[in-house]
C-alpha cells in the first residue's frame, strides 16, 4: 500500500507494476462491481505521457494506449472488449449505456457525444471516463444494480452533473437515495485550485453558502472547494452522509502518482475512472 493513501479509505492497489486505486465503500462489492481509478503508473507510454496514459486524443502513439488498457483491464480483471468511452465537454449530459455500447470509443466508432457522465445497470458494460484535475464521481446502488460515473470539472460541477446523475439513477432504474453510495475521488483540490473573479462569481450565483466553499487569496484570485460543493449537491437529493466517501487526494500535489494538467503545466497524459457491474 502507499503510505500517503493508508488512513484515506483508498486502497492502493498495485498488480503485475500496473498501480490504481480502489475506494473501501465500493470494494465491499467486489462480488458484484469492478471499479477503478488509475495512477500514471504501470503502461508502456513515454515522454510527458509516462507512462499509463490512457487517452486517445492527445499526440501519444495509438498503439501504446490500447496497451495501457489492456494492461490496466488485465489488473482489474474485467475485458478490454468491454470499454465503453464517453465524449466529454464540460457539461452536465449523462447517457445510459447498453450492451450494444461496448467498444464504443475504443474498438469501434462512436456515436455517444457531448456526454460527461455514463450509468448502466447492465452487466460487462464497463463505464470509462477521464481525468486529468477534473473530479471522477463514482455512484452505485448495490440492490438495483446501477452504476455510474461522472466526470465533474468546474464547469460541470456549476451546471450540477451530480445531481443530474443521480436523478438519472432514480428516475430511470428506480433507485432510492438511501442505497446509493458515492465516492468523490482524487481531483485537484481546494489547496491547489485557484481561480480569477469571474469563475468565483459564477459559482456564488449558485451556491448562496459559497464562502463555505471559497477564500480569497488576493484582489482577483480565489480558491475554490469543489469537492465540497459537490459533496453539497449529492446531500441535497437525498444521499446519506455515511454513503459519500471524499478521498481528500489532490493531483496537483501527487503528481508522481497522478496526471496533472496544472500540475504538468498543460503537458501529460490522462488518468481513467473505470466502473462494470458483474
């Protein structure tokens, strides 16, 4: 285990040199789900793209990505055939996904564009989606086997994709907020993300309780809590407090362990979230 991750209640997890994380109040449904968050650790990438990079939209060969999820797919256990990759742009979209969706995104063309989150409750269908600072939200309900993944950047978390997501997961599969748990995973945090006036205003739009969320570091420069601001979205419809896990893990500061974009200024690779329902 990483010791920066031991009383976190993230499992670090390194098998066959490739390294992700798990988080505890999901693996305790490892009989029924398969869930990741990956590090930068254990592919075959090179350069600014060392060496687990798994996007397929930077300048990083083809090849060595496929092989970083095969690879990463292989330690999890779960088949490569099965990926289905969203096509993220910083909104609040959510698609449900089907068997037919499989390979989307990676093996074959796809059609599922302008969505930054994905649910299912269909077996070896396994959800990925994409990281780089922005904050992977995993959501699953073990009895009506329903899982998703969001992908909230701070434009997504103002337009509210969690509360989005999980009024997907109610509406659609007739979930109950009671039996839904949530993690908020490793993301640049409150320490690290600095923004100008205009997004902080953006943000005290929506939030009336905002200075909970932001301090000011000088005359046009805050720092912004998103995981406390989407912690506060998922209470609001309803989830329990004891069901969110926060990983209080920022990128920026582990960027050994994590791609950063501000931690990398700009040149890296790509981190995944990757959730299957067994």
């Amino acid at each position: 285990m990483n010791q920066r991750f031991k009383n976190n209640k993230l499992i670090y997890n390194s098998v066959n040199g490739v390294d992700f994380l798990q988080f505890e109040n999901l693996k305790k449904y490892d009989n029924i789900l398969k869930h990741c968050f990956s590090t930068r650790k254990g592919g075959v990438s090179t350069g600014v793209y060392q060496s687990l990079n798994l996007s397929l939209n930077r300048n990083d060969k083809r090849e060595n990505v496929i092989e970083n999820y095969k690879l990463l797919t292989g330690a999890l256990g779960i088949d490569f055939e099965n990926l289905v990759l969203s096509n993220q742009i910083h909104d609040n979209k959510v698609k449900v996904v089907e068997e037919k969706d499989r390979g989307k995104g990676i093996i074959c063309d796809s059609d599922i564009i302008g969505y930054d989150g994905l649910v299912t409750n269909k077996r070896g269908v396994a959800l990925v989606t994409f990281y780089a600072d922005c904050v992977p939200i995993f959501f699953f309900d073990p009895k009506e086997k329903v899982a998703a993944v969001s992908h909230s950047g701070w434009k997504s978390t103002l337009k509210g994709i969690a509360r989005e997501t999980i009024q997907i997961i109610i509406n659609e599969f007739s979930s109950k907020p009671e039996d839904i748990e949530v993690v908020v995973g490793p993301s640049i945090m409150k320490c690290c993300f600095e923004v100008g006036n205009e997004v902080y205003e953006e943000f005290s739009k929506k939030y009336e309780n905002i200075d909970l969320f932001a301090y000011r570091i000088s005359n046009e420069k805050w720092k912004l809590d998103l995981h406390g601001m989407i912690k506060y979205d998922i209470l609001s419809e309803g989830i329990l407090e004891d069901n969110i896990l926060l990983s209080g893990v920022c990128t920026k500061c582990n960027n050994d362990i994590f791609f950063s974009h501000r931690g990398d200024n700009g040149k890296t690779g790509t981190l995944a979230a990757i959730m299957q329902i067994l």
